[in-house]
C-alpha cells in the first residue's frame, strides 16, 4: 500500500499535464522456491486482477484470519469487492 500511495502522490503532472499513473497489486504469502505457476503466484496474479476490476489503483490480499477478500488502504472503502473477487478463486 505504501509503495502505490507514493506512485498517486507524485507529481505525474508535471512530466506531462494529461498523464496520470496507478498501480493496482495482488499480494500474496509465497514459500521459499515459488516458481512460476506456483499457487502463491497464482493467487497474487488473482489477486491484482481483483484490485483491478474493483477499480484500478489498490492492494488486494486475503485476509489471513478468516481467508477474505480485502483492499488495502482507501481502496477498502470501495463497495463491490465482493463482486470484483467473484471467480478470482475456485470454490471448493
């Protein structure tokens, strides 16, 4: 959250007057050797597609106490994550 709230709060305006930068992340817990196509991998990718279709410009992560969907920082204030992470994981 930290990195993309100094990627919003640099002065993007005055290397071009129109241009405007976001950053949207997934985030996830990976073990030690995670290789390409690793579930921790694959649940980071999931994610940003998440923080992504909530709105661009967030964290998405789960919670590692009850395993929810969240956003980080302003972006938890959004409504529809629950829309925006539907499908992002199979349901057992």
């Amino acid at each position: 959250e930290k990195a993309r709230a100094r990627v919003d709060a640099h002065p993007w305006h005055e290397v071009a007057a129109d241009l405007r930068v976001t950053v949207s992340v997934g985030v996830a817990c990976l073990g030690d050797g995670a290789r390409p196509g690793a579930p921790g991998l694959d649940a980071a990718d999931s994610l940003l597609y998440v923080a992504k279709r909530a709105g661009r410009n967030a964290v998405a992560y789960r919670d590692g106490a009850d395993g929810t969907i969240r956003l980080a920082g302003p972006a938890a204030r959004r409504r529809g994550i629950e829309a925006a992470a539907r499908g992002a994981f199979p349901v057992p």
